[in-house]
C-alpha cells in the first residue's frame, strides 16, 4: 500500500511538473509558407520583420519569467504547499503564439533572401 501511494505522489509530481511554462528558447518555430510575403517589396519585409521580431522579444521575455516562477513555485510547493503546484503553466496561447511568429520570421527571412534584399 505505501509503494502503491508513493507511486501515484510521483506520478501526479511529474504531471504537475511537466506542465510548467516553456522557457522562449525551447519554443520551436513552426512552418509558415514564405509564399503569404511574395508579394511584399524589401521595405514591407523589413517593417514585418521589426514588427515580428519585437513580439518575439516581448513574449520570449514573458515566457521566461513565467519558467523562471513556475521552477521557484515547483521548488517551495514539493516542499512546503503542494497546492501551489497547479498554479503551474497556463502559456500555452503564448507558447503557441511565439511559434507562429518564429515561423513567420523565418519564412520573412527566406522571402528577403529570394528577393536578394539587403540587412
């Protein structure tokens, strides 16, 4: 009976766990056609690219903070007040929101190699 129940205390640990924020770098671009900027000139890549690029920024540094608490939360809750525990995570729009936009960069960045525009 006590393996049985230190069995499902790891189990229901390392669900919680895993359901802590990504940090930005983790966050894999996903694929986004370079063919939806075709139409674009270098200068209306440049300004999407600046503009995508901030977002970027902005949600990577959120992400980041909200890895960085949710390993402080993890920490004390294991310890002292396992309730804390499902205050973990809750990015998952961010995380998929920076996906995207990674994806959209890269796929701005090939669209401005085609076009041979300069940095």
């Amino acid at each position: 009976m006590i393996r049985f129940s230190k069995s499902i205390a790891a189990l229901v640990a390392s669900g919680i766990l895993t359901a802590c924020a990504t940090a930005g770098k983790d966050v894999a671009p996903s694929y986004v056609s370079p063919m939806q900027y075709a139409n674009y000139d270098c200068d209306q890549l440049r300004a999407e690219s600046m503009r995508i690029s901030g977002r970027v920024n902005q949600l990577t540094g959120r992400l980041d903070e909200a890895a960085s608490n949710d390993k402080a939360i993890a920490g004390v809750g294991m310890i002292l007040f396992w309730p804390a525990l499902f205050a973990l995570g809750g990015t998952k729009q961010q995380e998929a929101e920076l996906s995207r936009l990674k994806g959209e960069y890269d796929a701005i960045e090939a669209t401005s190699t085609t076009k041979k525009c300069a940095a």
